[in-house]
C-alpha cells in the first residue's frame, strides 16, 4: 500500500476522495491512506509519518501516545481549531 514511503493517515475527514492530498504529499514523497476504517493491528500503522485529522475523529492523549509509538511525528488539522485533539499531550510528544 505504501510502495516504501512513509504514510500520512487521513483521519476524521468528511469525504472519501484524496486525490488533493495524494497529489501534494506525494510530491514530496509521501504516500497517504484513508484511515479511519483502518484496524488497530493494520501494519499500514507502523509506516505512519504523521496524521491529517479532520472534524469527525478525536485525538486523546492515549492515543496520541500510541501514534508516537508507531512513529508518527506530526499531527495537522483539517479545518480551524483543534479541540478535537489534546494539545498539551500533543506538545509533550
């Protein structure tokens, strides 16, 4: 799924298209997955760069710690503000 690259995970979006998304990470060598159907257990997680969070889907501390596990080092919001996810755990990581 990732031929190699480093993933972005999509998470909370409201659409299922990616191509925008695709286009532009890909460039920079980045591959990108919709994962907000993706299992816990999915190797696809140990790839995981970073995270684009959209409106629908919460990022806690407990699971911003397991994110930073799997390797994930950035976390950007789609859309303004980001009360879905715990700032103060996301700094300390």
């Amino acid at each position: 799924m990732s031929d190699g690259k480093p993933i972005v995970a999509a998470l909370g979006q409201s659409w299922n298209d990616l191509k925008i998304e695709e286009a532009i990470l890909g460039a920079e060598g980045f591959g990108i997955v919709d994962a907000r159907n993706l299992p816990a257990d999915d190797p696809v997680w140990s790839n995981v760069a970073g995270v684009l969070l959209g409106t629908a889907d919460k990022l806690d501390s407990e699971r911003l710690a397991w994110l930073a596990e799997k390797g994930c080092k950035a976390v950007v919001r789609y859309g303004i503000g980001y009360d879905n996810v715990d700032a103060s755990a996301a700094t300390e990581r």
